[in-house]
C-alpha cells in the first residue's frame, strides 16, 4: 500500500530534487552562495574574537580616585559607602597612603630614597571597576567621580578606548557594507536560477494555467526552490566558518603558549547560527520571489 507525503513534504522534495537535478550546478550554486556569507559572517567572527583578545590583554578598565590630604576616616568611609552604592561600578578598592608608599618602595627598588622622605606625599585612593568598557561610558563616570566630596582627581586613560571603539566601529560599517553587497549577489544568483528554472519548465506551466493552476499555485514551488537553495547555502557558509577556524585554531595555540596566553577562538554562538541561516533563508526567498514575480507573469495561454 503507497503512502502519499503531506503536500509541504512533497513541495519540498520536489525542490531538492530540482536543486539536484543537475548535481554538479546544484553543488556549485551552494557552494557559491556560502562563500559569499562565509566573508561577511567570517569578518564578524573574527572581530568578535579580536575584541575578546583586546579585552583579554588589556584587562579590567579602572578608574583611579585620589582624596585630599586632610580627608578623614569618617569621609573615607563615607565616600567608599558612596561608590559601593553607584550603580555604575562593580567593585570598589581602596588603597592607604601607608600601602600606596610601600608599594611605591617594592616596585621602584628606591627604599632608601623613599625612607629619607619626612612626611608621605602619597594620598589614600580608591581603584573602581566600572560596569562597562564603553569609552564615552568611562569618562562619563570619571566625571561624575571628580564632584564628590574630598577627591582631589579622578584618572582613567580613555584615549586608547576611544581608539578602539573607532577601529571596532570602522571594521562593523565595512562588514556591513560587504555583507549588502554580497546580499544583493545572492539575490541575483537566485533571481537567475529561478528564471531558468521557469524558462525550463515553460509547458509545463502553460498546461496547467490551461487547466485552471492559478499563479500563487505555480509560484509556490519555485519559492520553495530558492528558500531551500539559500538555507543549504547558509549551512555550507557555517561549514566553512567552523572548519576554516578550527584550522586556525592549532597556529593559535602555538602562539599563545609564546606570549603565555590560553585565548581560543570562539565560533558562531547558537542565535549568530539561526539568524546565518534565517538570513540566507530570507535572500533565497526574495531573488525566488522577485524573478517568479517577474517571469511567471509573461507565461499565458493564447
């Protein structure tokens, strides 16, 4: 007894096997089309990676607060109760004079120089951690920390954040614009699958407006065709990331273990994954639809 497939089932086998049909034009059109998103998608990664190695390497961003000589216990007290309570900074420490001195002594190696001195210049400071590395975020809260009461000087260098975020906001724009450019490539490819797909299959379509096949009827497998065609091409995009990274992976270590490092490359995040294909799903469905929109009208029966 044969069983009949569900009709999106059958839809969709119908599509492969379209995409198939030729294996080695079908294979090439995948492997075009995940090259193409691999680039963009590629890019992301790595600025993804390189923004985790900068982080890494530079550590923690702290923010320097130095009090007034005549600041007393209770005020010392009173403003650390102030910082542990801002919202904006996740830890707070604070540094005696008597401790910054010694330290001073240790990392100089100038004992007998510092011993020599009558009173300690050095004031008592408090090391934040702010919540966030944004650089304006920084010197927003930098700002607000000089106006309490008994600092004498807040300090945190900015210039290098500002710095990174404007390379890190270059790198977004030009992935950005790669990945639109890319898009509209893929679009075509599809558009012109399709159309010879509909140029293929011009009787076949002909007999059955003949027999009362409406267009949305018609349309339906090819969109099929060109949404299959981008998801497949977004899992050959995700194949070529992860394999092309997990090569990168061994020269990374190796390097590493030089600069006494154990940085890994991340791959695509699971979401990073679902929004690849969904994507690539998206530009297949539009170059299907667009060319179905624009070929299948000109087939009429005289």
């Amino acid at each position: 007894m044969m069983h009949t497939l569900p009709p999106f089932v059958a839809v969709i086998r119908t599509a492969f096997l379209r995409i198939f049909s030729s294996p080695l034009a079908g294979l090439l059109n995948i492997l075009v089309i995940g090259i193409a998103l691999s680039l963009p998608a590629g890019m992301y990664i790595l600025l993804q990676n390189a923004q985790s190695l900068v982080d890494e390497i530079s550590g923690p961003q702290q923010i320097s607060i130095f009090l007034q000589q005549d600041a007393s216990t209770l005020e010392i007290e009173h403003l650390q109760k102030l910082l542990s309570q801002n919202e904006a900074i996740s830890s707070v420490k604070f540094i005696s004079r008597a401790d910054a001195l010694e330290g001073l002594k240790q990392s100089t190696g100038l004992s007998d120089v510092i011993a020599g001195l009558e009173t300690n210049p050095l004031p008592d400071a408090f090391i934040v951690t702010p919540k966030s590395r944004d650089a304006s975020y920084l010197e927003n809260l930098r700002t607000s920390l000089v106006n309490l009461p008994k600092v004498a000087q807040a300090q945190h260098d900015t210039s290098w954040a500002y710095k990174l975020e404007a390379i890190l906001k270059f790198a977004r724009i030009a992935i950005l614009i790669l990945a639109s450019l890319l898009s509209v490539a893929l679009i075509a490819i599809t558009f012109n699958t399709i159309r010879l797909q509909i140029l293929t299959q011009r009787d076949e379509i002909l007999v059955s407006k003949l027999i009362g096949a409406t267009n949305g009827f018609i349309r339906r497998p090819f969109l099929y065709f060109g949404a299959l065609q981008g998801l497949l091409g977004g899992l050959a995009a995700w194949l070529i990331i992860s394999v092309s990274l997990h090569m990168l992976q061994s020269p990374l270590n190796n390097l590493s273990l030089l600069y006494s490092s154990n940085f890994s490359l991340h791959s695509l995040s699971v979401g990073d994954t679902l929004s690849l294909l969904l994507f690539s799903l998206y530009l297949g469905l539009l170059g299907a639809w667009l060319s179905v929109s624009r070929h299948l009208t000109a087939i009429e029966p005289r």
